[in-house]
C-alpha cells in the first residue's frame, strides 16, 4: 500500500463522518477562528459554518 492510499484510508476512518474542525483566518494581523463542522467523502473536503469564537 502506497503512502498516498493509507492517508486517503485515515482520512475517511477520521474524518468520514460529522466532526469539528477549527479554520482560522488572518487579516491585518488579526486572526479569527471559527468552528465548522466537516467530513471527508470521495476525495472532496466539505465544510459548514456553524459558529464563530
């Protein structure tokens, strides 16, 4: 099994279903973080913003 293929299988066991992840974003040197709600299906990394910190 390559590299690539057993982090394609630990993305899907850890992140193939509903869980939070934070996303931070920077602007004039101030960082904002924000929780999002995520999951990982068939290639793609989708997300939803739930709320803001």
């Amino acid at each position: 099994m390559s590299d690539f293929t057993s982090a394609i299988k630990l993305m899907e066991i850890q992140l193939g279903h509903d869980v939070e992840i934070p996303l931070t974003t920077c602007s004039n040197g101030s960082a904002s973080v924000r929780i999002v709600n995520g999951y990982y299906s068939e290639g793609v990394m989708s997300y939803i913003l739930t709320k803001t910190i």
